[in-house]
C-alpha cells in the first residue's frame, strides 16, 4: 500500500495550493500527479485529506476532500528554554528530536556562559516542520528567538517552573520525581544552560523568581543530550 506523503500548509482547510517548498518537495521528489491523494497539517490541530487537483510545475493545487480534528498527544504544554550550543548543528538535532517526542514551545537563552549568541530561526523552523511531517504532529512547535536570561526568567508563566544546573551546593531535587508529583495537565517550563552551565548569580536568579533547582539524573550530560532528556521526562509525565 503506497504511503500517504504529509504537508505541512498553515491555514490549509482555506487553501488551494501547497507554499512553494511544499510544492517542489511533492512535484520534484515524490512526482504526485493530478488526482494523487495526499493529507496536509495546519499546525493548529487538524489534519485534511486532499487530493491534487494540479500538479504543473511549481505549482501544486489540491481541494479538500475530509477533515480531521485532532486530540492533543499528551496533557499540559511543554516548554524547554535551552541555551544553543556552539555548534549549531547540535542544537539542530535536538529540535529535531524534542519535536518528534513532542514539545509545544523551545525558547532559546543568552547566558552569561553563553558560546552562542544568536540562532537564525527561519533555518530552524525548516527544522520543526520536517519533524513535525515526519512523526505526524497536528500542532506545530513555537519557536522563540534569543532572548537575555535574565530577561525570559523575569516573565510571568503559568504552571511550574525549574531550572537544571549541576551546582551541588544549591539544594536540587530530581527533575522526573517533581513532575511525577505535579497534575500531567499543569504547564511546565525547564531552563537547560550552555555548555559551561548558568552561572551560580543566574540560578540564584531563577529560584528568586519561582523556578525549583533540578538535576537531571547522575551522569553529567552535553546541553543538547540535557535538553532532549528533559523533554522526554516531561513527555512521560504528561502521557
């Protein structure tokens, strides 16, 4: 049975062709002709079964055939604030990752140890929407841009708050024992720092402005290997 290809169209069920990158991908790669069905995703919670209606060189036509409303894969939001790694295509990979375990928002932290200080979010959203294709997600992945850790720590959040470091003179408890003793549907937002980890000032920041100290287990992680196992410990928790 041929496998039906997923495209991502924001505002598709008010739409009649696919955006031009979608269009190249389903004429150039997959050769979809007129008539071939295919299934589109909103990014907002709906999926809809089309069939192409042209397929002629850049562009690519469908009509809506059925539409799908989709229930949410687990409980809560999940949001990860993450200071990038040096080399971005680290980073890179745990989007990707975080996105097909699923993540509703990553927000990215300029720290005081900071080796990366600006991320180009066009390239890394290209990034959301091939994972979010690839593991069937009907709600697509809030990407923020960089923003001053102090500044984002200072913003009021709903739900619960905690930040990872691998100071052991702070008190910390283990991430997954908090969230296990937290209702699955309440927001939950996790600070992951560079690579030399926030600095002592930046944690203390944090606990005064409501966020809980954290470890993420005993071995001591990479930025991106933190960041994706503190997703996946939400995930479990929400599901």
């Amino acid at each position: 049975m041929k496998e039906v290809r997923f495209f991502f169209v924001p505002e598709a069920g008010s739409q009649t062709e696919l955006p031009a990158e979608e269009a190249m991908h389903a004429l150039r790669v997959l050769r979809l002709k007129t008539g071939d069905e295919m299934m589109l995703m909103d990014g907002e919670g709906t999926f809809y079964r089309a069939e192409v209606t042209l397929a002629h060189t850049k562009h690519c036509m469908y009509e809506v055939r059925e539409t799908f409303p989709q229930q949410p894969q687990w409980a809560g939001h999940i949001h990860l604030a993450i200071a990038p790694t040096k080399l971005m295509d680290r980073m890179e990979w745990m989007i990707e990752k975080a996105v097909e375990i699923g993540v509703d928002e990553i927000s990215f932290l300029n720290c005081q140890f900071s080796e990366r200080r600006i991320v180009k979010i066009p390239r890394a959203d290209k990034i959301v929407i091939s994972a979010v294709k690839q593991s069937h997600k009907a709600w697509k992945t809030k990407l923020n841009g960089m923003l001053a850790f102090r500044d984002f720590v200072a913003m009021p959040r709903e739900g619960r708050k905690f930040i990872a470091h691998c100071y052991e003179e702070i008190a910390r408890t283990y991430l997954y024992d908090e969230l296990r003793s937290m209702p699955a549907s309440e927001p939950t937002t996790i600070l992951i720092g560079p690579e030399g980890d926030f600095s002592i000032d930046e944690v203390r920041e944090a606990i005064a402005q409501g966020y809980v100290s954290v470890h993420l287990g005993k071995s001591r992680l990479r930025t991106e290997t933190a960041g994706l196992s503190a997703v996946m410990m939400m995930q479990l928790s929400k599901t």
